[in-house]
C-alpha cells in the first residue's frame, strides 16, 4: 500500500544548499519522488498551508519565513511514506527532539529554521498536496 506526502525544503534549506542533500536521503531510503519543483510561495499559500497554527504566537514569523526565499516544493511516494519522511526529518525542533543522523538533528540549531517540512498524517498530505500541487 503506498501513500503520498508532501515535503518541503525551506528557505533555510535552499539557501544553505541543502536540497542535494535532503533529496538524496529521500531516495536512499527507496521513496519516489513524483513531482519536484522550486518555486517562490504566495503569503496565501503559505497561511493555507500553515492554517492549523493561525491562533499561535509565531504565525505571522513563520509566514514571513516561509516566503522570504525559495523553496523545493515535492511529492513522495512510497509505503508508509508519510512517517517514513518524518523520520527522515527528525523532531521540530533540531536541538532537543531531532536526533543525529536526522536531517534537523544533523543540520539545524533553531526551532524555526529547522530545514524541511513533512506532512504529519495520510489527511494533512492529501490536504496539503491539493494546496501545493493541484493538478495531482
Ligand atoms: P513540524 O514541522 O515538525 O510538523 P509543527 O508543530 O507543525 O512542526 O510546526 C510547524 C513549523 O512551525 C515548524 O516546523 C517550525 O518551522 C515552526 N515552529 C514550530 N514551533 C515553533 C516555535 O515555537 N517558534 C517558532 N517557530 C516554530
């Protein structure tokens, strides 16, 4: 049974060229990449993305984050692929819950500008997919 997630590669990331990196972690692991793009993000896309965090104090920093470079917009596909990305990813915030050998555990310091996104269940990436992606 395979499923679909959609992953991000912050602005933090592109900047850092960290996107090499993250996509080879994607496809060691043996998932498929099924649509792959850079692109600047819509303060609208960001805060449909973002929606479920509207009420909380960092909002409007992650959204000014979040559209304040380029970011590597992907669909994965894989078995499991929505918790084997997170896994990939390592906790939120890269210090304290991301492990080494993690992609935040191994390149982040700050909560915010922890690198990648990764859809946290089947529902959010269907969500989050037709926000991004909407011909899929
Ligand atoms: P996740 O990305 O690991 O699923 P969420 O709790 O959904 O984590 O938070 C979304 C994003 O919001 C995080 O990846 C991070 O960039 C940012 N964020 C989360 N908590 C904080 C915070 O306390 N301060 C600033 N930014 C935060």
């Amino acid at each position: 049974m395979s499923e679909r997630t959609l992953v991000l590669v912050k602005p933090d990331g592109v900047s850092r060229g960290l996107v090499g990196e993250v996509i080879s972690r994607i496809e060691r692991k043996g998932l498929k990449l099924v649509a792959l793009e850079l692109r600047n993000v819509e303060r609208s896309v960001a805060e449909q993305h973002y929606a479920e965090h509207a009420e909380r104090s960092f909002f409007g920093d992650l959204l000014d984050f979040i559209t304040s470079g380029p970011v590597l917009a992907a669909v994965v596909e894989g078995p499991r692929a929505v918790t084997a990305f997170r896994q990939l990813a390592g906790g939120t915030d890269p210090v304290e819950k991301a492990t080494p050998g993690t992609i935040r555990g191994d390149f982040g310091l700050e909560v915010q500008y922890n690198l990648v996104h990764g859809s946290d269940s089947t529902e959010s990436a269907e969500r989050e997919i037709k926000i991004w992606f909407p011909e899929l």
